[in-house]
C-alpha cells in the first residue's frame, strides 16, 4: 500500500512526529492527544473494479489546528482528496473515529463513540454528541447540535438541532439561549504537542 502508512500511527511514545508521517501530520501548538489515539491512517475507500474490490490510496494528511484535544483510543483518517481537518478549539472525547476528508471547524465538540464518516463537514461552535453518526459527505452548518444515538443523512443549516426521538428523527432551530461550557483540564496522559 501506499508510502507503507496503513496502519498509521500513536504518538504515545514520541516527542514529534517520525519520519515518513511528518509530510503527512500536521500538529499546531497546545494540542492535547491522548493515549492509544492512531492518527493519519488510509481511509478506508475501495471501488469495485471486475468484481474485485480495489483500495484507492490517500495521498493527502491530517490536519490538527491550535487547542484541540483529542481523547484516548480515536481514529483519524488521512484525506484521499484534500486534507483531514481539526480545527482550532475544537474538544474531542474518547473513541471516536474521523473518516478521511472530514473538515471539523473551530470549537467543535465531539462526544464520545461519535462516528463521522468520510468527507463530511462541521460546521463552527457544533457539537456532535455520544455515539452518533454522521453520514458522508453530510454539510453541518455552524452553531448545530446533533443528540446522542443520532444517524445524520442529511445537510443541516446554521443554527439547528437534530436528535432521535421514539416517533423518528426531530430536525429544528436550537435554542440560543441554552450554551454548554467546557472545562478543559489537562489530565497529563498522552501527549501534548
């Protein structure tokens, strides 16, 4: 496979990132990665080609902006078309997996089990809560909230909220003048970069 960078890698043992991930591994300064995480991986893309499937390669890498946190046992692709984005501020929770060619904006939240697939979009000041998962290529706009156990088919403009309710999904303007406040401690496990 290509640049042999499948497996990608945890920098759990190391104080910059190694040769040959450096070209790909892009790490701004404050940023908080915990134990186990794997980071610029090959996504996972295969095209069937005469009945067989055919891996294509990811020649693109991982972004990861100023003061972020990224939590323990995550996955974070590296991009097939353009690069993996983290942006900066954003919070992420223990195992969760960030397909290739997602762009995550600016002071994001990510709960824990979150999925989002390949090549989706976060908008800035959303938050994706535990466990849910975001279809690929899905647009979320800024300022969005999608609820715990959630599948998101679908774009979402600024300003919205959706979640899972027993009688099916609930799509609708979210409240303003509820906020959520994150501490952000540093629990000195991992690395910080």
């Amino acid at each position: 496979m290509t640049h042999g960078l499948l497996g990608g890698i945890c920098l759990d043992d190391y104080d910059k990132v190694p040769s040959p991930y450096d070209k790909y591994l892009k790490i701004s300064k404050n940023v908080m990665i915990k134990t186990g995480t794997i980071l610029c991986g090959e996504g996972f893309h295969f095209e069937r080609r005469e009945g067989k499937l055919v891996f294509n390669t990811h020649n693109f890498g991982v972004e990861i902006q100023e003061d972020v946190w990224v939590g323990s046992n995550c996955t974070i692709d590296r991009g097939r078309y353009r690069d993996t984005v983290i942006g900066k501020g954003t919070k992420i929770d223990n195992g969760v997996h960030i397909s290739h060619n997602v762009i995550i904006g600016n002071h994001c939240i990510i709960g824990t089990g979150a999925i989002l697939l390949g090549s989706c979009e976060i908008g800035d000041g959303s938050e994706i809560w535990s466990n849910a998962i975001i279809h690929q290529k899905v647009k979320i706009g800024n300022n969005c909230a999608v609820g715990a156990n959630t599948y998101l088919r679908h774009d979402l403009e600024d300003n919205m909220v959706a979640y899972m309710t027993p009688n099916g999904m609930v799509v609708k303007p979210i409240n303003e003048t509820k906020k959520y406040k994150y501490l952000n401690g540093k629990c000195g496990v991992g690395s910080t970069w």
